[in-house]
C-alpha cells in the first residue's frame, strides 16, 4: 500500500511538471502585451518593468528560472496587483473557493446518493419520473443561469418577508455560502444522481443481492452491506475530479454572489494575461487535482476490497 | 413503461429501504449543519466574521457600498485605474483637493501661488498624517521622485513632467536629486516649472501628486499599499480593515483637518463584484447605497420607480485611423467618405441603446471649460452629417489617388465585450450598405488589442480617452506627433504648433483658441470618426444624500455624502 502510494505521488509530480511546463508555453505564445496598458509605455519604464518580471530575459533563460522559483514554492508577483505575491493570493483566496467547494460537494455528494437510490428502489414510478426529470435540468442548464435565479428569488424573497432571510450575495457567515454553493454543486448532483441510479440498478438485480436475501439477511443490512456500498464505487471514482472541477469552476458563481474566491484571478489572469498568476493558479490548480484523483484511488482501495489486491 | 415482476417480499423490502433512505437523508440533514458550522469557524478564521452591514447603518453613521474589482494598485506613486482611484480619493489628499461643488479648494496646502516659472506651496499647520505625525513639504517631493524614479516604472509619471527635470530623471538621465521640487521649511514647498503651465494647480489633485512619507514607505519593504497597514493615511478616510477581494472599511480618520465637512463616520465596502446584475440586486434588498445601470437592467430599474441619475463621466469613444505610411486609412479621401456614411446618433440613439450615451462630435467632450463657459458652447464641434452622395464621390476620388481598382477588405480592430460588438457590427453593416466597402473586425483581447494598437497592425480601430486631468490638453495633446498614445501616427506640424501653445500658454483666451483650432483640424482632417461621449445612469438610497460623481478623481466619492435622518 505504502509503495503503491509513493509511486502514484511520483506520477503525480511528473504530471504536475508537465502541467507547469506546457502552461508556460502555452501562456508564452499567447498574443498579446502582459505589460500592455491604455497609456503607452515610454521605453525606459518598458524596460524597467521588464527587468522586473525578467521578461527581458530569452524564454528558455525565464523558463529555468522559473522553475527554479517553483522548486523553492515561489510564484512571483502579481502583474495586475503590482505589490501582491502569488502566493498570497493563493493563500487568502484558495480557502475561500475551497469551503465554497466542499459544502457544494456535501451538497453533491450526499444529494446525488440519496435521489439516485431512491430513483432506482422507485424505478418507473412517479418519484423516479420526478426526479429524473430534475436531472435532466441540472445537468443541461448551465450554473450561471441557476446562480442568477437563485439571486433573483432570494431578493424577491427578502423583499416580500420584509426582512433579510439569506444574504444576496457577500462572504463572511454560513447565510452567504447556502445558496451558491447549492447552485454549483447542482449540476454534480444530477450528474451523481444519474450514476447513483444505474448503478444500483445493476445490484439490485445482481447475485450477491439475491444470495444475500436468501441467507435470510435482514433488508437493512442488505440494502447498506450489499446495495449500497457496491452502489457507491463508481459515485466515489468520479468524486476526485469532480471536487477539482468544483473548487476550480466557481468562477461564474464567485461572481455572481461576490465572493474573494480563487476561481475569479484564475479566469481573470487569463484575461489579462498576468503571466505570474496564470502560472501560479494553474500549477496549484493542477497539483489539486493530481492530488484529489490519488486520494479517491487510495479510498477506492478501502471500499472496494478488490481493488487492493493489485 | 412495463412495471418489472413485483415478487412477493420484493415491496417489503423496498419499504424498509425507503425507510433507510430517510434516516440517511436525516443523517445528511445532521451531517450538513455539522459541516457548516465548521466552516463557519473555517470563515470566521479567514475573513472578517460576522455578516455586512445594511446599505444605511444609521446607529453607526455608516453607508455600505460597492466595488467593481479589488483594488490593483494602493501605491499613489504607481497608480492609474478607476477603482483604485477611489479608494485613495477617499483615504489621500492632495496639496489641492475638488470640493463638494467640484470646485478646486485647498487641501493639504492653505495659501499658494502660480507663476510662469514654478509655484510655491504654505502647507496648513493642521495637516497630518493617520499616525498624527505632520504632513510635511519632504511628503511631497519623496513621492514626486518616486513616482518619477525609473526603478519605480509608474505608468503616470509623464503626470509630474511640468517640473523641472522631471522628464530627463524620469529617462535615467538626471539622478532624482536633481527635480526642480524643494521643501524650503517642513510647510513651504517650491515647485520649478519645466516651461509655464498654466493648470498645475489642477494636477496637484492628482493621486501621483499626494504625498508619500519616506519612513513609513522604507519600513514597508516593498508592499507599499499591499495591506490596510501598509499604507499611511492623510485623507478624510483611513482604512482600518481590508480583506482582499472581499471587503475594505473606510473609517473617519480622526486626524483629517477639515473634521466639519464630514459627515460619515464610515464607509463599508461591503461587496466586490463586476456582474451589473449583483449589483442590481444588492441595491433592490438594500445592502448598498448606489449602483450604476446596464441597457438591460435599465427597464428593471424604471419599473421600481426610482429616481435615475445621469452623469457624464468625461470618456470619448472614437474610431481612430490608422495614418501610417502605405495605410489605405492614410487617404484622407477615404476616411471623408467613411465619415460621411455614417451617423453617431443613429448608433447611439438605434444601436447600442445604453442609457446615458450621447452621440460623438467632437474629442473634446461637453464638460470642458471654456473662457467663461463651456468650450463646446464657446466653439461648437462641426459635424459631418450622413450625406451618401457626398460619400461615394469621395470614395471615387479615394480610388482614384489610391490608384486600385476596388477597395480590399479594411481591418477593424476592437475589443471583446458587447458595447464594442455592437458598434463593430454596426459600422461593418454601414460600410457595406453605403460604400460597398468590406470591413474585416478583428476582435482582440485587451492586451492584445493594445498590442496591436502599438505596432500599428490595423485600418480602424475602436478606441477611446478619458480624463487625466480637467484640462482640454488631457484630450488636444493626444494627436500630438510625438504623444505615445497617438497610436494611429496622425502627424501635422500645425497640429503640433497649436499644442506646443495650449502647453506653453498661461492665457485662457489663447489656450482655448489653440483647442478650438485642434477640434477644426481634427474635424477637417477626418483625424477620428466620433462615436459616443459615455455617461453613466445610476440611482442612489432615498436617504443617502451628496453622493458626487466626478469626471476626474474619485468616482464616485462619499467623502461628502451623509445620511438623511
């Protein structure tokens, strides 16, 4: 097990280099003027900024110092917030998009679970009409649309009661992180709901289910040994990604609901190629969600008894 | 549907799961308020505890409001956007300040007076920095050198060029020493004029201009405006609190010399978010006090009955040609036929539909001072009304000088939002209808708009210019040969003579006759094809009175406002 952990931590390392690498490129090729601003530049502080950033230097020479800074855990500073380290906007804002993400994956996680089984003990009826056809919505409309009405609701809500119920939008207390992160982990939810149902779906009807009753165990313990345990594993494979993809795709929901996430500089990096953010954001993001895919390999191990004998 | 073979046992056992399902989704239930609470510890930790206050906080004399981005940039020295000019216009003061009028007033300096050659400053004995230490004459010339400084490479250092030396130490070729700004005592400043200016009272205002105290900014070690700590304070606002991204609290700065006029002990920036429709929002469940409209939240807006306000917010939007050497747009028969097809009141009024605009004539936009009144009503901007006969002779005479058989495609560069969009497509339709001419949009980020714009790699370009100072020189000198923003290359020597007069002149007759003379060469040249001036249509609380919107400075500024009891 301990040797099966440090391999996949060294593949992991080789693909976080790889990410770092092709970004830095990538970004490099990309058209456009990092230092570029509406008014022009005369050439002496041109010059300066670029001694600055060492973007004077020839792009293999900024290639090895930047990894250099990489090993050292340094990402630089910021182009657009001219006296920020990456680092520390990494750090103040990572946490933010992280409790974001985790309570939308709660959300997602326990949510996708309970509909899918209970679609799949109530297949062909209405409860499972019902919530397929949520599903179906979730997974087709895009969160921006579900963070905007939710937005809309809570103010049309607010301003009927007379009084504040939950906050509009803003951070600070659990009230402001109810509702985005219901919106963004929506779209995971219908997906897990979906993969919850089929799974089960497969077990309920499978051999050692019929064994197992015939064994003369109780139903609970059937349905919690058997079904749902077995249910689980391909929700648990896909968990990994998905929290990656969750903490690194609220972009439009920090937006929407004000909120100092991370998800907001990674975008607006982009936008405004801010070389040292691109690079920092990406890089972290990257090793997150090497990181995520080994954990869920490493807890598969654990549920699935199976996996462990490799 | 075919319902699957219901043995006998089979429902039983799905009651019982059903059953377990719903303890489970208890358990969720439980598990979840566990989970929030925890990270309601977690956030607590990492950001200010405890929710935003409303829009009017009447038992703290407090208003929340809004920012569109977390401030870049804090360091007056190294400044140049709109938000960060803001915050600072609420926390810094100049040696002059504009007043709750717009009126330029005394700020950190009681008594001055301007000459031909240079200006002399009597700071008040009552000015003082957050700390309660003076603020001294050696605040100012440590922050005028540094923004000059090379090492320091702020953008707005062309700002303090009217001092003396200030452009040659600012190229590298004279040690910072050597600026013409000397502190004869700690409250008399002595500024040399590089050659006689005749608005450096104005520039004073200016966020480059505020002071800098050398101590405090060596003691920051290079995070100078990086954290509510790292800066120092000497305006009527300090900032006492500041979470990136997320918030900042302006609080009464109790050692603010004009204590009077100030009404509000605090201001909450409470949320910061560029999405219009938050805003919207934020202001219909009363979190913030003021929030500026789109053309889509507009009829919202009207629909709740509120007060709408307009202002102008100083900012022309122009097609600009590109008059390089072997540039088509070089043809000045060309771009009077491009001119002529086309109408900025249609585009304005039909197209883009945003409120607030108002059609393009001319780059100098309506809020310019004149002699005595308004530049524009003292020399009104001639106009090329849409004329297509008019239009397509000179599209014939173009090809004729130009000697090409048909036109090729013209390249139109522009930025990716949907005003830009709009107005691309719009002349692109124009064009085509009314002169048969291709154009070809090149739709460009930011930086790489910005890119191209300095490497010269377009026909037209979409662009515009705001403010840096109340002055027609801030727009005249654009078109000046030698400007580095004069991106398209427009080169005229009689152009450049009447700049080198509004620069070099202290008369307002004669600096406002070189302006109107630079609006009829603009005009008669075809230098630009006017588009729209920008205003901006907002609405503010009921009881939130003297909230200022200003074409330069703070905008907007609740340095004056207060609440209505």
């Amino acid at each position: 097990m301990l040797r099966y952990s440090l391999k996949r931590l060294l593949q992991g390392l080789v693909t976080v280099f790889f990410i770092a690498t092709a970004t830095f490129f990538a970004m490099h090729s990309v058209p456009g003027d990092p230092l570029a601003s509406d008014k022009a530049l005369t050439e002496r502080i041109r010059a300066n900024l670029e001694a600055k950033y060492g973007l004077d230097q020839p792009l293999m020479t900024q290639y090895g110092i930047f990894l250099g800074n990489l090993l050292q855990g340094d990402f630089g500073i910021s182009y657009t917030q001219e006296n920020r380290r990456v680092n520390d906007i990494i750090r103040e804002h990572f946490p933010v998009s992280a409790t974001l993400g985790i309570l939308a994956i709660a959300f997602a996680g326990l949510g996708g679970v309970l509909w899918g089984a209970l679609t799949a003990l109530y297949r062909n009826r209405l409860p499972d009409v019902l919530i397929m056809l949520a599903v179906i919505l979730g997974i087709s409309v895009p969160s921006f649309v579900f963070a905007a009405l939710g937005q809309l609701l809570l103010v049309q809500l607010n301003g009927v009661l007379g009084f504040s119920v939950l906050p509009v939008a803003g951070w600070g207390t659990v009230a402001h992180m109810l509702v985005p992160s219901l919106v963004l982990g929506l779209g995971t939810m219908a997906y897990l709901t979906r993969l919850m149902r089929s799974s089960m779906l497969e077990i309920v009807g499978s051999d050692f289910v019929r064994t197992a009753k015939s064994k003369g165990l109780s139903a609970r313990r059937i349905f919690t040994h058997h079904q749902l345990r077995n249910a689980i594993l391909p929700v648990v494979t896909v968990l990994g990604p998905a929290i990656a993809a969750i903490t690194t795709g609220g972009f439009v929901v920090e937006m929407v609901f004000a909120i100092p996430g991370l998800g907001r500089y990674f975008v607006q990096a982009v936008q405004q190629l801010d070389y040292t953010v691109i690079m920092g954001t990406t890089v972290f993001y990257g090793a997150f969600l090497v990181f995520m895919v080994i954990v869920v390999d490493l807890l598969y191990g654990w549920i699935d008894p199976r996996v462990r004998l490799e | 549907m075919t319902k699957a073979p219901n043995p006998s046992g089979e429902s039983a056992f799905n009651r019982s799961a059903a059953r377990q399902l719903a303890l489970f989704g208890v358990a969720i239930v439980v598990g979840l308020v566990g989970l929030m609470w925890g990270l309601n510890l977690l956030a607590s930790l990492t950001a200010t505890a405890g929710g935003v206050p409303p829009a009017v906080d009447v038992a703290n004399n407090a208003i929340t409001v809004m920012l569109t981005e977390e401030p870049p940039q804090l360091d007056s020295t190294r400044s140049t956007d709109q938000v960060s000019g803001i915050v600072l216009g609420h926390v810094m003061e100049g040696l002059l300040r504009y007043d709750d009028r717009g009126e330029l007033a005394p700020g950190m300096a009681e008594a001055w007076r301007i000459d031909e050659g240079g200006a002399t400053f009597h700071l008040r004995a009552d000015a003082r920095w957050s700390d309660g230490q003076p603020v001294t004459a050696h605040d100012f010339v440590f922050a005028w050198r540094l923004g000059l400084d090379p090492e320091n490479a702020s953008e707005y250092a062309f700002i303090l060029y009217p001092i003396k030396n200030a452009e040659a130490i600012n190229q590298g070729e004279l040690p910072v020493t050597e600026l013409g700004a000397r502190a004869l005592d700690a409250r008399t400043l002595e500024v040399e004029f590089e050659r006689p200016i005749a608005f450096f009272d104005k520039l004073t205002a200016f966020s480059t201009y505020f002071p800098v105290r050398e101590d405090f900014y060596r003691a920051t070690e290079g995070r100078f405006g990086a954290d509510a700590d790292q800066l120092l304070y000497n305006g009527p606002f300090a900032l006492s609190n500041w979470v990136h991204g997320q918030s900042l609290r302006l609080d009464r700065n109790p050692h603010y010399w004009d204590q009077a006029r100030i009404r509000l002990d605090r201001i909450n920036v409470g949320y910061i978010t560029s999405d219009p429709n938050t805003r919207l929002n934020l202001f219909k469940d009363e979190k913030i006090v003021m929030t500026g409209l789109t053309a889509e939240n507009l009829t919202n807006a009207l629909e709740q009955r509120w007060h709408i306000h307009r202002h102008m917010d100083g900012s022309v939007f122009y097609l600009d040609f590109n008059h390089r050497e072997g540039r088509l747009t070089r043809n000045l028969n060309l771009r009077k036929a491009m001119i002529l097809a086309q109408d900025p009141g249609e585009l304005v009024y039909k197209v883009t539909k945003t409120p607030g605009y108002l059609p393009g004539e001319s780059l100098f936009p309506r809020f310019l001072e004149g002699v005595q009144g308004k530049f524009r009503d003292e020399h009104p901007a001639p106009t090329y009304p849409m004329d297509l006969q008019a239009a397509r002779a000179h599209l014939e005479a173009a090809r004729r000088e130009l000697g090409l058989e048909a036109f090729p495609p013209l390249v139109l560069l522009a930025g990716d939002n949907p005003v830009s969009n709009i107005q691309t497509e719009y002349f692109q339709a124009v064009f085509k209808k009314n002169l048969g001419l291709d154009i070809k949009i090149d739709r460009q980020i930011f930086k790489q708009r910005l890119a191209k714009m300095t490497s010269g790699d377009f026909d037209l370009v979409l662009a515009g210019w705001g403010p840096d100072y109340n002055d027609p020189l801030t727009y005249g000198d654009l078109y000046a040969s030698w400007n580095l923003n004069n991106r398209g290359r427009y080169s005229n020597p009689e152009y450049d003579r009447q700049v080198r007069i509004a620069q070099g002149a202290m008369d307002a007759q004669t600096r406002v006759a070189a302006f109107a003379e630079m609006q009829r060469i603009i005009h008669e040249d075809v230098v630009i094809i006017p588009n729209y001036e920008r205003g901006v249509a907002y609405v503010t609380h009921p009881r939130v009175k003297g909230i200022l919107r200003r074409v330069v400075g703070a905008d907007t500024d609740y340095t004056y406002a207060w609440i209505e009891p």
